[in-house]
C-alpha cells in the first residue's frame, strides 16, 4: 500500500505552456520557450533546462519559464537551484498558487519540511480544496510534531478515510500520537480492512507504544519493515521500541536504516544522538540534534541534549545558554532544571544553582503527588525534599547505636576536599551526609530510607555520570 504514502510526490509539477500574442520582436524567444517545454514534456530535462535558460536570458522576468526551469531541475535532483527559482517567480508574481504549490513540493524533496509546511498552508488557504496539498500539510505536521494541526487540516477529507487510505494512515497516526487512541482505532480499522499491510502494523505498533506495550509494538514495526522496508517512520519506530527495551545497538542500526531513506527524520536524528552521546562520540551526536533541531526548532527534548552535550563536552557557557532557554520554554523540564543546577555550580554561581536545586525539589514533589500510593508519612526522601545534613562534626543519624549515644559512622571510601571550595569528595556516605553540600551523594549502597538520596525523590539524571561511590558534587566540580 506504498501508494498512500507517495500521494505528495506524484503530485505532478505544474507545467506552463508559452504565452499567446507574444509580438514579432519575440518570436525566436518564444520558439526557444516552446522547445523546452517540448523537451520537458518528453522527458529529455538536460535539453529543457538549456532551453529555458536560454529563453530567460532575452526575459528575465517571465514566471512561466521560471517555473518550468524549477520543475526540470528537481527531475534532476538539483533542488537547491529548483528552489531558487520558484522563489524568484514569485519575487515577479506572488499569487500564482501552482508556482507556490511547485516551490512546496521541491522543499519537502529536499527534506526542508518546516518551510514547505509554510508554503503548503498559503496554497490551502488560497485553494482549500487543493487535495494534494493538504495531504502534503499534514504529513509536515506529523514530520513536525504538530498533530493536533495533522487533525484540523485533514478535517474536510475525514469523511473519506474508509476509502481513502493516506488521510486514514495520516489520521489515525496523529490521533494516536496525541492521545486519542480511540478515535485513532477508527482509522485503524478502515486500513486493516485490506488485509495484512505495511501501514496497518505501523499504526497498530504506534497504539502499542503508546499504551506502554513495547515488546507488542516492537513486533508490529518488526512485521511493517518486513512487509515495507522504506515505509516513512517504520525503521524510526523500530528503533525506538528497541531502545526502550534497552537493546541500543540493534536500534542505532534501525535509527541509520531511517536516516538513508530520509535524513530529516527527526526521531532517528534525535534518539541515535543520545546514542552516540553515550558512546562519547560527541561530534556526531551534536550533527544529529542540529538535524532533528532543524525539523522541529522548538522542540525542547532536542534543545535538551544539546545543551548537555555542550556541558559534557566543557562548554559550560553554551550549556548555560542552551538550557536556560529550554526551562524558559518548559518551565516543568525537571531534567533541564538539574542539569542548569549543574551548570551554574560549575560557573560558582550558588545564588542561582541553589533556586533551580528548590525548583527541582518541587518538581520532585509535584510528580511524587501524582504517583499511585503516594503518601505524606512516607517521608521526606519519598516526598523529593532535602533530608537533614548532619554537621561535620556529628555522626550521620542513620548510624546512631540504638538506644545509646550517637556513634561515627564508618566511612566507606576516603575524604578529601577540593582546593578552593572546601567540598567534600567522594565522600563514601553514599547520599546520607551528601558531603556536607549540595548536590548529594549519588551512590545508595548504605543508605536508609529515612535519610537516603532515593532515585523516585531526587535527582534521576545529569548531563555527567558519578561512578559508584563518587560523589555527584565531585562529578559536577572535577
């Protein structure tokens, strides 16, 4: 069922044939553009492209040969010159929605999906009952992230999804991605009606992983590969269950499956960033966030992983810039508020690492409130606050001796302070006396739930890694 995916790209190039009454002083001009369209229409695009270059250098500012010369270049696969060309047609005559529509469709060729998305929704409003445009619109918007945009634009056409399989395919797939797997069920249903195909395990495998089934809906893009090996999204999809299920090398391998058959796939780019992020292949994984940036430019998961990796790398003022931004946009990125904490500890800016440490202590709060059998006498680990620091001079309160007089307690691992700060390092406390500072201890061997760093009530991630019985202050200093 390829044929509901391809709907955008059979889409034909508008071609426009020479103008009528063109004067004597023309005539040679007009029998060059003539030939080129005969060239064109018969398939020999080198020779068009010749023609209508010849033809624009006696006119410059004829819309109709820039248009077609646009329309031959992308047949040659030469889409940044085709690009420039339908820009400049419109530079002559904005209101020729079938050069725009051209300009749409050399741009999502070229896999510049936002700026076609910007070109599509002129021609829509300009001709709502453009089928293919709309079409074209919403696969953008679900390239994009925009589902909600995906439903309203495919609105009209809704009515005929149960023959029509590309607005059934692009339907069901935005309602289930933004939470409405009911309706998405509907759209489901009208592509099962086939018989076993491609799209079908898709969306299922979609409504799996979005119910939490990810061995079911690793199974589901397993069988969409096998039936479609180049359906959109499939090996993307693939390779996101498979990371789920913590099998990071089978997916980087599904990740750079997608990535040849269509390089702007943004959750390709941005999930074997992480990946590669892990290996400390840095350079790469910053290539692929920028490419997965440029698809969605707000998304802030992506904006994330860029500002750690530039922490990772030492590049602690661009992390600060990066990430102060994403919290700016998301003020509840938990993550992104532990790691700017970092950040300004980093840079010695206590004043500002301690407000975002209370801002993640109520973000720790906030979700441990919404957790099933969350409970106020659990205590205060449990709760994400801070538990009590004891003094230097004071044993821990988790060793005290029952019924008798405190006592030291034994440390596991040996102390020493870095120059300059009088911070603790790898403190062996395992998270109780959290080296006298904050950020805590990151090990929990020895730990108590009375005054332990639990994983449900502080920090879950950071931009560094403490190794065990290292303390999280020293990983953020060293």
């Amino acid at each position: 069922m390829t044929r509901t995916l391809s709907f955008a790209l059979a889409a034909a190039f508008v071609l426009i044939g020479p103008a009528r009454g063109a004067d004597e002083a023309a005539a040679a001009a007009q029998a060059r553009f003539a030939q080129a369209v005969a060239h064109h229409q018969a398939g020999r695009f080198a020779e068009a492209i010749a023609d209508y270059q010849g033809f624009l250098e006696v006119q410059p500012k004829n819309v109709e040969a820039r248009s077609n010369l646009g329309a031959a270049l992308v047949h040659g696969g030469r889409y940044t010159e085709a690009i420039e060309q339908y820009r400049q047609a419109l530079v002559l005559d904005s209101g020729r929605v079938a050069v725009r529509l051209n300009l749409a469709l050399a741009l999502y060729k070229a896999w510049e999906i936002a700026p076609a998305a910007a070109e599509l929704e002129k021609v829509v409003a300009a001709q709502p009952d453009q089928k293919n445009a709309r079409l074209l619109l919403a696969d953008c918007f679900l390239r994009m992230g925009r589902f909600k945009d995906v439903v309203e634009v495919l609105g009209p056409l809704e009515a005929a999804a149960e023959q029509e399989h590309a607005v059934a395919y692009l339907l069901g797939q935005a309602l289930i991605l933004d939470k409405q797997p009911a309706r998405g069920q509907l759209f489901i249903d009208y592509i099962l009606r086939d018989g076993d195909s491609a799209e079908a395990h898709l969306l299922m495998g979609v409504a799996r992983l979005a119910a939490s089934e990810p061995a079911a809906a690793r199974d589901d893009f397993a069988r969409a590969v096998e039936l479609n090996p180049k359906l959109p999204s499939a090996h993307a999809n693939l390779g996101q269950t498979l990371m789920q299920l913590g099998d990071t090398d089978r997916a980087a391998v599904e990740f750079g499956k997608e990535l040849e058959q269509n390089p702007n796939d943004y959750d390709a780019n941005l999930n074997l960033g992480v990946i590669l992020r892990q290996q400390q292949r840095y350079p790469e994984a910053m290539a692929r966030f920028r490419r997965a940036l440029s698809v969605r430019p707000a998304s802030s998961p992506v904006r994330y992983q860029i500002g750690s990796l530039h922490f990772a790398q030492g590049e602690v003022d661009d992390a600060r810039t990066a990430l102060e931004a994403v919290v700016a946009d998301e003020p509840k990125f938990l993550e992104a508020h532990v790691s700017l904490a970092m950040v300004y500890y980093r840079l010695k800016l206590k004043e500002q690492g301690d407000r975002e440490r209370v801002i993640v202590l109520e973000l720790n709060r906030e979700k441990q409130a919404q957790e099933p059998g969350a409970k106020d006498n659990l205590g205060p680990a449990y709760r994400g606050e801070a538990p009590p620091i004891a003094p230097r001079d004071r044993p821990c309160p988790s060793k005290r001796s029952p019924g008798g007089p405190p006592r030291r307690a034994r440390r596991t691992g040996s102390t020493r302070r870095s120059a300059g700060t009088g911070r603790a390092r790898n403190c062996g406390h395992a998270g109780t006396r959290a080296c006298g500072t904050w950020p805590r201890c990151s090990t929990t061997r020895t730990t108590t739930r009375r005054d332990a760093t639990r994983s449900d009530g502080s920090w879950r991630s950071s931009p560094t890694s403490a190794r065990p019985g290292r303390c999280a202050a020293s990983a953020s200093s060293a």
